[in-house]
C-alpha cells in the first residue's frame, strides 16, 4: 500500500514564512496591549503599594522644591541669577528620576488622589516656567542673532523639545482607551528620532574641554557676550533646564521599557555636578578678569556717543556698567586730556582712566553698594573736614588717613567709608555721575580745588547671615555680595532646605509593567518565527525520509 506524502516545497516554506511574519508582526504590535498597566494602586503588591506612596511623596516635596527654587530666584542680578543657578543644580539631579516614576503612576494608575492631583498641577506650573525661560533666551537668540548655536546645537535642542512635547501628552490625554497607543507612540518616536544620543550631545557641549574638536557652549557664551555673566547664567539656566528634560525623557523612556536605572542615577547626579562646575569655571573666568573687560566696553559704548557731549558719554557708561557689573556702583568721570595737563583736574589712583581717543578720557571707579547712613556720613564730614583744616590741608592721599572723632570716640579709617575719585579747580571742564556724596575743599599747588568723596563702606565678610549645613560662603571678588555654594539635595538663601534623597531609593527599586521596544519585539518575533521554521523543518525532514 502507498501513502502520498504531501512534503511542502522550498517555496511554499518560504511564502509560509513571509505569511507568518507578517501575522506576527500584527499580532505583536496589538498583542502588547497596556490596558493591564491601567491597575489601580490596590491591585499593586504591598511592597509595590508602600513603594508608590513613597515616590509620591517626593514627587511632591521635589516639586515643592523646584518650585520654590524657581520662585525665589532673581533673574535681574548676577547674584541672584548665580544663587538660584546654584539652587537649580542642587535640585534638578532628582527631578528626572522622579518626573519618570510619578508620571508612569499618574499615567498607568489612574486614581483620584489629591497628592497625585497636586503634582501633575506642580509639574504644570514648573513646565510653565521652564517654557518661559525658553522663551526669554529664545528672544536673546534673536537679539543678539548667534547664528554659530541656531546652527550648530539646534538639531539636538529641537529634538529633545520636540521628545518633551510628546512626553506632556500623558498629562493631557490621561483616558483608558489610548493609554497604550500614546506609550507606544512615545517609544517609537523616542528610538526613531534617537533623543537619547542628543541629550548626550547636550551635555558634550556643556562640559566639553578645549582640546576637543568641537568648542563648548559656555566658552561660546563667554565670547559672544563678552563676560556680561546676566546673558551667560540666562543661558546657563536654559541648558541645565533642557538638560533635565532631556534626562528626565531617558528616565521615563528607560521605565517604560523596563530598563533598571539604579546606576544611571548616580552617573546623572555627576553629570549635572560636571556641567555646573563647567559653568562655574566661566563665571569664575569673567570675575577675575572684568577690569579687562570693562576697560573694552568702556571704549566701544564711549565712541557711541559724540565726543562733545561729555556729559552723555558719563551717563551712558554709567548706565552699561552699572548693569553689567552690578555687584558694584560705578562712578564715571569724563574729562579732555589736556585740562589735565593743565591741573585743571586730577584724578586719583582710585579710578581708572581709560583713553577713548587723543584726547578725550573716560575714568571709572566701583564702589561698594550699600544704603547710606546719613549719621554715619555726618561724622565723616565733620572727620574730613577737620582733618584738612588741622592736619594735612592737600586733598592728595586723604583716604589714607585716619582719625579718633570725639566725643564719640568713633575711629575712622577714611579708605573703608570713602573713595576720593577727583579733585577739580572748575566744574565747567568735567562730566561726573553720580554727584559725590561728600565735597572737600582743599589745596593744590597752592589753589583750591574741590574733591569728591563717595561713600563706599567696605566689610571684612559679606557672609553675614551665616550658610548652614555645611555650604561654603563664596563672595564675589571684594564686594558686599555672596551666595551660599549648598551640599548635595540642599537648597535655599543660606541652604536651609533639603530633599530627603533616601527616597530615590523607592523610586529606582519601583517596576511597573512595560512597553516592548521595537528591537524587543523584533526579537520576540524571530524567536516566534524560528520556533516555527524548526516546526517546519523538521516536517519537511520526516516527509523527505518517508
């Protein structure tokens, strides 16, 4: 008796397998269905439940922080910008890492909870800022037209907000029905358009070094903007904040598929401490270096304005320099050079003269900002003025003097109260801003001159109100202005406040379920399809053998 043996051809196995591939490939898109992640918190283990709860919790006291950090910054000072860009960098290291976690617990458990309902309206408001700090350096951009970073750094910056877009549809389009396709759409999108290597790209250009080929971006600020540290830490703040958003997307991208992030945390705690160490050292480079800088735009803002109107050209300076070098007041003093040489007018070691062209001079001064006390400016008159009636009667050198004013006993050491700027013999051939506090009259070559005194107390420390928790006082050069450099997870004026890092524990250890990447299912598809070409062979072999 025979029996047919029905043996498939090489190409009906092959047309199989293209069917099959296909089926799977459909069935694998649909079968990864997430409705199983839409549980309530009651369906999650107790561990899992105590977990959640904890994540929760310093969701919302980050929030609190970032928010406060946010509030309390002045972005009107170079101190208070390099005081709350401080604060930022002491807090946002924590913020990816639990921006991820809470917004997979209010996207994947949905819950009416008040706590719940508090952060997704704290991270509302903290987007709401970070866009508006977007928009203010977006502007500035434009000013100023930096075309070298719309061209060079775009791409990757466009990318990540581009990621950020997507990523703020889960608080959007929070509904049962769409949950899985908006995750799945966010995976795809995240691998396709490759955010991660741009977020890496970002902090390249952050902490790149100058050997490197490509430039950094803090060393590109610092050119463009020629040392003026408000424009600088208005950027600075830009990219730390796309820096988070940028880590905070790999974070929620990284828990969406399963990925642990136990060590990733601590490497993206380094990587914001190296990027504000980066910009540190900018700041650090135009402090140092100013009077070289002023010296530049002293010259180039002076020729702006028409070299007889000497009295345009102090105002104007004064104006510049008293907002790009705001930690000081500056006095100005115009003045031709050859009432100079004439000893119509002397200027002292105090100042700065800087020559704008053959013969006209600009001279500058800082002095310390502090409120005046009219008593205490009293006294210094009355010093003054007896000091030059019975002692020295010259006006040269008088702020090395000191003197015991009685009744009061007080000792003045005139330098720490005062700077003498100018002597002139007559108002006529000068420009000044602002008017002196003080005027003397005293000789000169036998003539008699008036000089001007401003009040500019000076104090050994300005780190009065004392940093806590073990914060370094940094003061800035030898002004009355300083900020308290905060510890790790501190936070605040003197450092005061703190994030109870011990919580990222909860947040790195919590696990829900996961979306299937694209390499994940391609993997799962050709496990599937060699389970069935091994079927398929083996029939194909016992039907040859028969």
């Amino acid at each position: 008796m025979c029996v047919a043996v029905m043996v498939p051809s090489l190409c009906s196995v092959n047309m199989l397998l293209a069917v099959l591939m296909l089926v799977s490939w459909t069935t694998s898109a649909w079968s990864d269905n997430l409705s199983g992640l839409y549980m309530n918190v009651d369906e999650v283990g107790f561990e899992s439940r105590e977990q959640v709860e904890n994540v929760l919790n310093f969701a919302q006291q980050t929030m609190t922080a970032v928010k406060d950090v946010m509030d309390k910054q002045n972005m009107e000072t170079v101190s208070g910008l390099l005081k709350g860009l401080s604060n930022f960098a002491n807090v946002v290291p924590f913020i990816g890492p639990m921006f991820a976690c809470a917004n997979m617990l209010m996207a994947f458990v949905p819950q009416h909870d008040p706590v719940m309902q508090e952060i997704k309206e704290g991270f509302t408001e903290v987007n709401r800022k970070l866009d508006s700090l977007s928009i203010q350096v977006s502007n500035l951009a434009t000013d100023v037209e930096w075309f070298t970073y719309a061209n060079v750094y775009s791409q990757d910056e466009v990318r990540i907000l581009n990621a950020w877009k997507k990523y703020e549809r889960f608080f959007k389009d929070r509904n049962s029905n769409d949950i899985s396709y908006l995750a799945k759409v966010f995976v795809n999108y995240y691998e396709y358009t490759q955010v991660e290597a741009s977020v890496e790209n970002l902090y390249h250009y952050l902490t790149v070094r100058d050997t490197s080929l490509s430039e950094s971006l803090n060393n590109l600020l610092r050119k463009k903007f020629k040392c003026d540290l408000k424009k600088i830490l208005n950027y600075n703040f830009y990219f730390s904040s796309l820096l988070m958003k940028g880590i905070s997307l790999n974070n929620f991208y990284w828990k969406l598929i399963g990925y642990n992030t136990t060590e990733i945390e601590v490497e993206h705690i380094q990587m914001f401490k190296n990027v504000f160490a980066a910009q540190s050292e900018v700041v650090d480079f135009c402090l140092n270096n100013h009077a070289q800088y002023v010296l530049e735009d002293v010259v180039e803002i002076a020729k702006l304005v028409s070299s007889n109107n000497m009295q345009g050209i102090a105002d104007k300076v004064k104006g510049f320099l008293d907002d790009k070098y705001d930690w000081y007041k500056w006095v100005v003093v115009v003045y031709k050079k050859s009432r100079e040489s004439g000893e119509y007018i002397f200027v002292y070691d105090t100042m700065t003269k800087i020559p704008v062209n053959a013969d006209l001079i600009v001279a500058v001064a800082y002095t310390q900002k502090a409120d005046i006390d009219r008593d205490e400016l009293e006294i210094l008159n009355k010093a003054f003025s007896r000091c030059v009636r019975e002692y020295i009667w010259i006006c040269k050198n008088i702020e090395k003097y000191h003197i015991i004013e009685y009744p009061t006993g007080f000792e003045l050491t005139f330098e720490h109260y005062v700077k003498i700027t100018h002597s002139t013999y007559n108002k006529y051939y000068f420009a000044e801003t602002p008017a002196p506090n003080l005027t003397l009259n005293c000789n000169i070559n036998s003539y008699q001159y008036k000089t001007a005194l401003h009040y500019s107390k000076t104090l050994p420390t300005p780190c009065n109100t004392k940093c806590k928790n073990n914060a370094r006082c940094k003061r800035l050069l030898d002004s009355r202005e300083a900020l308290c450099e905060c510890r790790d997870g501190f936070y605040g004026e003197t450092c005061e406040s703190k994030i109870d890092t011990n919580m990222m524990t909860d947040i790195e250890k919590l696990h829900l379920p996961i979306v299937k990447t694209t390499s994940a299912r391609l993997a799962n598809i050709e496990y599937k399809l060699n389970e069935i070409l091994n079927k398929i062979q083996g029939q194909y072999e016992f039907g040859s053998t028969l």
